[in-house]
C-alpha cells in the first residue's frame, strides 16, 4: 500500500526523510548543482509514500518557490507517460498525443530545450509564479529497466536529460528500488546529474511512531505489548506497507471499543502456515473477497489471465515482483474480481486526468502468501519467464536497422515456444508480443520455401549431370590415392611417420573405390611403416590403435577424410 498526498496527516516515521529530501531540493534550486534527485531504497521501504505522502504535500505548500507536477510513471512507455504528464499539467490532456510526437521527432537539442521552455513559461504563467522552479516526479523509475520498451525509455532518458540542462527552470525527483541503481547510473546522459539519498531501514522508535501516531490521529489506543510484537514481525523487505494495512484490518475488525491489542493482532496470524499476522491479513482479505462474489470456474480463469503475466514478472532475484497493467487490457470477465480486490485494498487503481487507468498488486506479500494466485504462478513461472524474454527480443527487434531486423526475429526454439504460447495462450499476450511472433513465423515460412526451391534446382542440376560428375571425381581421387601410395612406399625408411601419414591418406580412396586387394596390400605396407616408427625415436604416440582420421598436408591441403 502506497501512502497518497490525502494520506499525509497519518503518515509517521520518516519525518527526518522527507525533510532530508527538500533541503536537497532547495539547495539545489538556490545554488545549482545536479537535477535529478534519486531515492533509493530497498523493495517496500518506502520510497513511494515518502515522496507522494511526505515530500510532495510539503513542496505544493511552499507558496510559489515550486511548481509540482503529476507524479509520472515510466511503466512500458515511459515517453507517453511524459507527455500524458505535461499533458495535464498544461491543462489539455487531450492533446497528450500531440506533445508525445513533438518529444518524439524533436531531436535537435536546442529546438528540444525551446520546446521545453515554452511549456515551462506556460505553466508558470498559469500558476502567476514566473519565478517558480518546476519540479517533475518520477516514482519506481526501476520500471525504465524492467518492464519498459527500448525504445521508449532510451528516448524519454534524451528528452530528461534535456529538460535537466540549465537554464531550463526544472528539477526532477525519482524513486528507485536499490537494485536498479546500477542501471541507471550506467545511462551516460544522466550520470553526471545524479544526487542520491539513500533511504535506509527504520529504527524500532519510528517503527513505534508508525504504530502509535495513525492510532492517536484515529482516536484509538494501543497496548504496548501489541506495538513490540508487530515490530519484531517487520523482518520482511515489505513489512512497511504490510504494517499499515494490517493496522487497518485491525481498526476495521477490532477497533470499536477504541483498543488494539496483542490478542487481536495475533488473531490475524496463522502460525500453522508459517505466515506472521502482518502476511497473514492479506491472505484472509483476498480469501475473503472470493467468499463474498464466490466466482464460477469462467471468472477465476479470467482472473488468473489478469494476473499472468499481465501484473506479474519474475525479478532478477527470481521472486515473483508486481508490474502495472493497463486496465483496459485485462479480461472483461475478470473485472468484478478485480474490482473487488481493489475495494479490498489489494490491489491499486490509478488513473490520471486524461491518462489511461492502471492495475496493480498492493502488497508483493499476496504474490507469496495467497495459495490460490501462488499456485497460478508457480503454474506458470516458465510462461513468465518466456514472456519476459520475447519483451526483450521484440525490444532488440525494434532497436535493429531496417536492413538487419529479418534477422533479428524468432527462429528456432524461441519461435516453437512463440507459436506453441500464440496457440494456447495468445490472449494473454500484448498485440505487439503476438504481433512479433506471426512476422517470425511468416518470415520462417518463406525462408524455407527458398529453401526448398534451392534444393529442388540443386537435385535437377546433379540429375543432369550427376553421372559425368561423379565419374570425374572418382577418376581424381583415384590419381591422387595412387600418388599417396607411392609417396608412403618411398618413405618407409627415410621418414615413416610422414611415410604412415600419406599411406593413411591412400587407405580410404582404396577401400570406398571397391579395391579390396589393392587395401589390403597398402594395409601390408602401413604396418611396415608404422613398425619402422616404433624403432625410431620418438615415435608416434597418438594414446589410440588402428587409427584412421583427416590427414592434413603440411601446406594446409584437405588430402582424405574418414574414421573408425
């Protein structure tokens, strides 16, 4: 669960956070220095409700020192998630569209930063603060290395970079999990105007604060034995959100005598399971919604074509991760469920004004603790997995020149595997993966239609002339198996290594031409030579009897083949 601006007067225990991050901002916007202020944090300690519940509220009240825009999210195209943003902050999100073709074709960077400028000016001109420094946030930018198309982010990484450079009145702030930070700082055009503030783990007092404080502002009390238990159950990367959303249960189940306690906090445990009471409560939650609608076979195999892989990826890490989903997307006969799980707290909801509504996972905890969607994806892991690499591949595909992206499709066993998931599974794949696929299978098909062409030229032309060829070629090999022969005979004595080598080189001419005795007579003579090594020194010592293999020349030329 995320903590929203409305959610700011209950949000506890990162009050020195979010004052760390706006003394930055100011600075920055005072004295100058880099642009792009990164949060960085572990999955679930934070970083979102920090900036949307504690940092952003703060700024929007600083009278006309800033100018706050939406909250962007990079999602699969984060260039169209820039230009949805500007396209409400400017008032016209109708005309998103047009803006995301003007950051797409605008690639000169002076004419970018005019651009950019003239929607500066306006937004402060509609905010009467001509003096106002426009700040842009960007929450879980780890989407640019996730789930983001390549093209997309590589053009949205130009166009910030841009917009960063002085003079231009403009700021960015971006959440990012710790594990991408790497990536980003790896992007050349950013790496030189990266701040970072790192958000580390909570000390056991502001775990107190995070308990107490909401319970204070609510009007309820809190036994003391409850706050120490729930704390030493926060050992999980997203004990955080899990903790607000358990206290919440709590309120909404055991609340009304105005006291949380120990007793009720474990009731929402199942120790049986291994699940903590923090866990636990988004399992009974998601239980308790399919009591509720109690939903057909046709509703829960919609739900499970919502989930995968449509809001789920396997990380890095190989644990199951949460992604948005466009909403739109996402089975007509899956929607009273989804909608229910978000009523529940679940899942998430977001749509902007002018922008498309998203979906997803609340608590990664219900990707392991809920039996029924970790089973599906257990189910599916290796279908997640695929998917995740054809995204890459359609990716490479897009990046390649025009000349080189025939090569660039499917073939092979990735293909198989597309056309096997196109068959069963293509509803739950994005029209661009399915899109992909069939131009690979298509290209496959008139790539083996050459192929046969070929092959039938290939046979007409040996059929003509096939007898005369052949005749030729054994006439040649058996003038060049005689001189080998006479080469060996000549060299038993002076150089019976070399003297084996070209007897060797003889043999099997001898024996494919159907000349039993002639081999039989050159096998006489080997054993002679290979003798007459043996009282050399040193000998031959190839480690095999009865050895009969490529024979190269000293100079390089192929003179037999063959081996038994």
């Amino acid at each position: 669960m995320v903590f929203e601006a409305e959610d700011a007067p209950v949000f506890f225990g990162r009050d020195s956070d979010w004052r760390a991050v706006r003394e930055r901002l100011d600075t920055r916007r005072v004295q100058g220095g880099p642009r792009l202020l990164v949060i960085q944090g572990s999955s679930g300690s934070g970083k979102s409700s920090l900036l949307r519940a504690g940092v952003l509220p703060r700024l929007q009240r600083a009278g006309r020192q800033w100018l706050v825009l939406p909250v962007l999210r990079p999602q699969a195209r984060p260039l169209e998630s820039l230009a949805q943003t500007l396209a409400v902050a400017l008032q016209r999100p109708e005309g998103w569209r047009e803006l995301h073709q003007q950051l797409l074709t605008t690639t000169e960077a002076s004419a970018l930063a005019c651009l950019i400028a003239g929607w500066a000016a306006d937004l402060r001109l509609a905010a009467a603060s001509p003096e106002a420094q426009l700040l842009l946030p960007i929450d879980q930018g780890e989407e640019l290395f996730t789930v983001a198309e390549a093209a997309e982010r590589d053009r949205f990484v130009a166009v910030l970079a841009a917009a960063l450079q002085p003079p231009l009145p403009l700021q960015a702030v971006m959440t990012i999990r710790a594990d991408a930070m790497g990536s980003l700082q790896a992007l050349p055009e950013l790496v030189n105007n990266l701040d970072t503030v790192p958000l580390g783990p909570l000390s056991l007092d502001r775990y107190r604060e995070i308990i107490e404080g909401p319970a204070r502002v609510a009007g309820l009390k809190v036994e003391p034995a409850f706050v120490e238990r729930a704390i030493h159950d926060t050992a999980t990367e997203d004990a955080l959100p899990l903790l607000a959303f358990a206290l919440r249960r709590l309120h909404e189940q055991f609340g009304i005598d105005g006291v949380l306690s120990l007793s009720n906090y474990k009731a929402l445990g199942d120790p049986a399971a291994g699940h903590s009471p923090l866990e636990n409560a988004v399992k009974q939650a998601a239980d308790g919604v399919l009591r509720t609608l109690r939903p057909d076979e046709v509703s829960l195999k919609a739900l499970r074509e919502a989930f995968v892989p449509a809001m789920v990826r396997v990380s890095e890490q190989g644990s199951y991760a949460r992604r948005a989903a466009p909403w739109d997307s996402l089975p007509q006969a899956a929607r009273p469920l989804l909608e229910a799980l978000v009523s529940a707290r679940l899942l998430v909801r977001r749509q902007g004004e002018g922008q498309p509504s998203t979906v997803e996972v609340a608590h990664e905890a219900l990707l392991r603790v809920w039996p029924l969607l970790r089973g599906w994806l257990d189910e599916s892991r290796d279908f997640l997995l695929g998917t995740q690499q054809l995204e890459q591949d359609l990716a490479q595909w897009q990046e390649a020149p025009l000349a080189d992206r025939p090569r660039a499709l499917l073939s092979g066993l990735k293909l198989a595997r597309g056309r096997a998931w196109l068959a069963e599974r293509g509803n739950q794949l994005r029209p661009e993966l399915r899109a992909f696929i069939q131009t690979s299978q298509q290209r496959a098909v008139h790539q083996r239609r050459i192929l046969k062409g070929s092959a039938a030229f290939a046979f007409a032309v040996i059929s003509g002339a096939g007898g005369l060829a052949f005749l030729q070629l054994q006439r040649a090999r058996a003038a060049q198996a005689a001189q080998f022969e006479a080469t060996h005979r000549a060299l038993i004595t002076s150089d019976p290594l070399l003297s084996v080598v070209y007897g060797l080189a003889a043999f099997m001419p001898l024996l494919n031409g159907n000349q039993p005795w002639e081999a039989a007579q050159l096998s006489q003579s080997l054993q002679e030579a290979v003798m007459a090594n043996m009282a050399s020194s040193p000998p031959i010592a190839t480690g095999q009897e009865g050895v009969r293999s490529l024979i190269e020349l000293k100079n390089g030329e192929l003179i037999s083949g063959g081996s038994d």
